[in-house]
C-alpha cells in the first residue's frame, strides 16, 4: 500500500519542481521518499505517516531550543495577534538590533532582512560599494546562498577564475568571483599577491557546515584578516549557519577573529524567516537611505518573524546553555565513535557547539577534497538504516547536523544504542 508520504511526493512533483522547495529535501542524495513532516515539539518530529523521529536537522539549523518552544509560540501568538506586517517601522525592529550589536561586539550597526541569501548578497553589494572593486573571493565547498555572484565553483588551478555552477548565471558575472580551497592559508596569500587592488571582499564560512562541518585551521582565519586589513579588502564572515550556533559569540568569539561585516540568519529567526547583516559602521552607512548602496524589502523586520528570534536569543543568553548544549552534541559524537570503533568501521565524526559532522573516512576532514573522499555509499546506508529506526539526520553527506536544548540525554542515548545496532551489523 502506497505510505502518505509516497502520496504527497508523487501529487507534490506534479505542480513543484522536484516536488520540494528547496533541493535537498528530495532526497536524491540518498534515494527513497521525502519524509513530509506534519509537527514537531521538542526534539522529535511526526511524519504524514504518524512515524515520529528524534530530530537532528532541526529545520536546518534555527531550532536551537526544539521545536514549539513554549517562549517562541507564545511570542509569535501576540505578535500575529497585532498584526502580521506593517511595511513601517516598529519597536521590536530596535530591540532586535541592539541585542544582535550586544552579542555580536564587531556589529555596529545592523541591517534586518528575511533570508540569509538576501544578507550575503547584501553584505558583498555593500562591499563593493565601499570598496570600489569588483572581485569577490569564497572558497570550494561554501555556500553563501543562491544570489549570481555565489553560485560559482573553481576551475581546475588554485587561481582560475570561477565558472558558474547553476544555469541562469552570466559567464561575464562569474569571472568576478575567484574560488579558492578552503583553509588554505597559502592560496589566500597567492591570491592577494596577484589581485590585491581588484579585491573588494573575501566571504567565508568562519565554521564550514554546507559541505559537513569542517573546522577552519587557526592560521587560514588568521591569514585572511590580516590580509584583508593590508589590502583594504572586506572580511565577511557568513554566520548564517555559526552564528549563536557555535557559541554565545559566534564563530567570531570562538575564534577571536573581528570580520568586517557579518551576516546571521537561522537561529535570529527561531524557527522564523529572519536574516541580517552588519559591522563597522563607515561600512554600514553605505546602505541606503544614508548612503549609495540600495537595499530594500517589504517584509524586511517583519513584527512576526522579530518576535520569534527575539524569544529565541534572550533564551539562549541563560548562563549555562552552551555549556548543556556542546556537551549534549559531544555525547552523541563520543556514542557514535565509539559505536563505529568496537565495530571497527572507517568512520570520524566531531563538534563545534551545537553542530556536528560525521564522515565514513577515518579521520575527519579538512578540505573540500577530503571530504569528498568520504564513502557516500556508506552515508546512505547509515541515513535510511537511521530513519527506519526512528532517527532524522540531514539527507545528504554534505551537511551539518544540529543538536538542541530540547534533546536529553535519554534522546541521544538512544540514537547510540541504535546506531550500534546498525554498526553490529555492518561488521
């Protein structure tokens, strides 16, 4: 008999392409049927075929305190209760801002949009503005959104300027965006050697997670601050994902590096279509009204939206919090490690705050290259081995996993005992 969800997908693909909203949740990474999700509360979620799950996706990261935090619901209740969207001001839009330049000491001013794409393209507009150029660096593997200029991947040497990885996307536009390995401090330095004066930005994910997480060298962010600091270039720092996911500080604090600009979405939102983007304020009084570099949205601060990330981030500021939740998402890793090793299965795994990876190689990796040498095939046997035993991790090999407030240590004990069954009997 044909499952709910085999039923959605198949009337989904008729009317939206692929049937999803966005690539990834189709499943073709891994095969089989989208699960399409009915609810959430807590650290679980239920299918249109009434399966729940213990969920590590959590919405792709925004869900740091589980899904339907009690705060956030109640939050966005009165909110909605007001009024949905006002195209004007509102007192909310101030208290957000001062909280994320609170947080967030390299933020000065702060600009609200609706989506972490609309705040890098922000950002690297803004930056050309300021600095007069062109030329945008990012590094293999990162993905700062779907605007033009981001969609672009390297050529075959260090220094190729980049072709486009998505139809639709000008050649003539492409070959502003240089593409580099990543935590390659010495490409960097090659880099800015050649194209110093032509560069306006270099934009970059501080803690790698949409090619699985990947932990940045000390001396790759060190390299690229002071780099763009002697050439007059833009830091970005693509917090999108890391911002107050990582830490109470963001990638920023963990790592005691100052970008120039800094975009944030997921986590701000709570759960609610948010993004932002802010730094040093000569910079940020380029954008429109105050200065020449346009901007603009209808839903931009939206009073609903604001309200769930403002729940979110005072709840998140409670002393203790990261340390619950970094040592929640290394109990998982240390389980899964352990699982792997009495198995003895090529298999690595780390953390960074509440964020993980886990890699069928046997150490994890530091670039591109490596992990694209991680066993796929063995990924997608762990996914759906997983799934069927009630347990939704991200359903590709490149992404990162997300542990919340509301997962207990029973919920990630038994993701263990059932990843060592699955172990068991691989072995």
């Amino acid at each position: 008999m044909t499952s709910r969800n085999q039923h959605l997908f198949e009337r989904a693909q008729r009317h939206i392409p692929g049937g999803v909203n966005s690539p990834v949740r189709a499943f073709r990474s891994v095969g089989g049927t989208p699960r399409f999700l009915v609810a959430g509360r807590g650290c679980r979620v239920e299918d249109a075929d009434g399966k729940r799950y213990v969920d590590y996706v959590g919405s792709w990261g925004p869900l740091i305190l589980g899904h339907a935090d009690p705060q956030v619901i109640r939050a966005v209740q009165e909110a909605a209760i007001k009024g949905l969207s006002f195209g004007a001001p509102t007192e909310s839009e101030i208290e957000l801002a001062e909280l994320l330049c609170e947080m967030l000491p390299s933020l000065d001013m702060v600009r609200l949009v609706s989506s972490g794409t609309e705040a890098t393209m922000s950002a690297i507009r803004l930056a050309r503005g300021w600095t007069g150029r062109d030329l945008l660096i990012k590094f293999e593997g990162c993905y700062h959104g779907h605007s033009d200029s981001l969609l672009v991947k390297a050529g075959s040497g260090l220094l190729t300027f980049g072709h486009p990885s998505s139809g639709g996307v000008p050649a003539d536009l492409a070959r502003h965006t240089l593409v580099l390995d990543y935590n390659d401090p010495e490409g960097l330095e090659a880099a800015f050697a050649e194209h110093g004066p032509k560069i306006a930005a270099v934009i970059v994910e501080p803690v790698a997670g949409n090619m699985n997480l990947i932990a940045p060298l000390p001396a790759f962010l060190q390299t690229m601050r002071q780099l763009c600091s002697t050439h007059g270039a833009v830091l970005i720092f693509d917090e999108v994902m890391t911002g107050f996911r990582v830490g109470p500080g963001g990638a920023q604090g963990l790592y005691g590096i100052t970008p120039d600009l800094t975009t944030l979405g997921k986590v701000i939102g709570g759960g609610m279509p948010v993004g932002a983007f802010g730094g040093r304020r000569e910079i940020m009084s380029y954008v429109a009204p105050l200065g020449p570099v346009y901007q603009a949205g209808t839903l931009s601060g939206n009073p609903v939206a604001v309200a769930a990330g403002l729940a979110t981030l005072k709840q998140i500021r409670q002393p203790g919090f990261y340390d619950s939740l970094a040592g929640r998402t290394q109990q998982l890793i240390d389980g899964l490690l352990a699982a792997a090793r009495a198995n003895r299965l090529p298999f690595s795994a780390q953390s960074i705050g509440g964020m993980f990876g886990l890699y069928f190689r046997a150490h994890c990796p530091a670039t591109f290259a490596e992990v694209m040498d991680a066993d796929q095939s063995a990924f997608k046997r762990f996914f759906h081995a997983m799934l069927d035993a009630g347990h939704y991790f991200a359903p590709s090999a490149f992404e990162a996993g997300f542990v919340s407030s509301a997962h207990t240590e029973s919920d990630i004990a038994s993701t263990i005992a059932d990843a060592e069954q699955v172990f068991t009997r691989w072995s």
